[in-house]
C-alpha cells in the first residue's frame, strides 16, 4: 500500500496481522487496544507520530458504531428510548410547597404533570410531555404551525442561526447582559373569553394571537411594572368589549 501523503510504502499484511493481534488482545483483556495500536504504528509500521493520533482516533469512530448497535440490538444494554431528568426544588415558605415534597410532587414542579398516567388520561389533558412527545422523534419545523405567540421561538432560531454564521468567521456569540432590570418576556399566562364566531377558528385565534402580541411589543420601553399593569387593563378592557 502506498500512501503519498504520509510518505508511507507499507505491505498490505502488516496492518492486517497487527489490527488481528490488537483486538484478540483487547478482546481477552476487555480493554481498549489503543495501548498496542500507537506504539505497533510508530515501531512496526513507521509512521511519522504527527499522524498517529488522528488515525487511532479514526479507527475508534468504526469500532465505538458497530460496538453500540451490536450492544443495542443484541443485548439491550443500551436504552434508546428513555432519558433520566436531574431537577431541584426549593421548599419552604417562599419556594414550593411542603406537601410537594414527594415522587409526583417532583413531576408537577418539573413537568407540570403526572408521568405515570393513562394514556386517555394525557391525551384529555395533555401537558409539556405530551407536546414534546407528539412531534416524533425528530422535530420537522415544516411539520409545525407556529402561531404569532411564538414570536420567542422565531427569534430564538434566528439569534442561533445568526450566531452560528458568526462564529464560523472567528466571531463569538453575543452573551446575554445584565442591565439591572428584569428581562421582558411574551409568554402568555392570561386567557380571553372570547365570544363564538361564525368565522374560521384557526385564523380568528391568529388574529387574537397577532394583536395581544402586539400590544406587548410596542410597549417595549415602558418599565415593567407599568407595562404589566398597561398591558392587564388592555386586556381586561377588550374582553368586555368584545373587541377582538
């Protein structure tokens, strides 16, 4: 075997016989074979050491793939489908309850919800796990029908595409700054009783959607406090009127 970049002329069974040697070693000894493989190609096979480690790490990528899915499909010994949530609550008067402090008091302060429920029962009353769970396995954003609403998110996918075209210029990503004042956000904790119409629901709740969002956004500048309390007697006032 030739291999003109390296400058290395080699015969084709020297890497044979020694990558035999390897894994018959690493096998009975349950170790990794990394131990024998740099020294046999930097001794044996006399390659320059600056081209060593990529080439043990490249040989390690095809062995940790077929390694995983004989594992996974053979004996199970992989869990592909379930994932362990690390969380944290703060009990006592001004955090969460003390009667919360319990197995399904952990999930509503987490999730929200109950995880051992029927599955009538989730979707009766679906909740944050039921939202991320029906998407599938993989998120398709074309899938999606993303409402005014979720304005956050439209941004939030922007901001990261626009910081990952960044950093392949050499530029790093902006990082968020302390002004001393609490962060405005859009989410949405107030509902509307809105009266029936003979009108497309879908494009009514856009429309609802589209002029609460807006009346958070052109009060951006106002100060928290009076922007809440503006934003609450707009509401308040529109549901009484009916002016949707």
């Amino acid at each position: 075997m030739r291999f003109p970049k390296s400058k290395l002329y080699e015969s084709i069974f020297t890497p044979i016989i020694i990558g035999l040697v390897v894994g018959f070693i690493a096998a009975i000894m349950g170790i990794g074979g990394a131990f024998i493989l740099v020294p046999a190609m930097i001794y044996i096979i006399k390659m320059p050491t600056k081209l060593v480690p990529g080439t043990s790490l490249f040989v390690t990528i095809f062995v940790s793939v077929i390694v995983t899915f004989l594992h996974s499909f053979n004996y199970g010994s992989i869990d592909d489908n379930n994932c362990v949530a690390i969380a944290w609550a703060n009990f006592g008067e001004r955090g969460d309850p003390i009667e919360y402090d319990n197995k399904e008091g952990y999930e509503k302060i987490e999730a929200g919800e109950i995880v051992d429920r029927t599955w009538e029962e989730k979707q009766k009353n679906p909740g944050d796990a039921e939202a991320v769970e029906g998407m599938g396995s993989i998120s398709a954003h074309k899938g999606e029908h993303l409402m005014p609403t979720d304005y956050g998110i439209m941004a939030y996918r922007k901001h990261i595409k626009k910081s990952i075209k960044a950093l392949e210029k050499g530029t790093d990503p902006e990082q968020p700054k302390k002004n001393g004042d609490l962060i405005k956000t859009y989410g949405q904790d107030t509902v509307l009783r809105v009266p029936k119409r003979n009108i497309d629901d879908r494009k009514f709740i856009k429309s609802i959607g589209s002029i609460v969002m807006n009346l958070q956004f052109e009060k951006e500048k106002m100060p928290i406090k009076e922007r809440d309390n503006f934003i609450i007697s707009q509401l308040t006032d529109m549901e009484k009127k009916g002016a949707f």
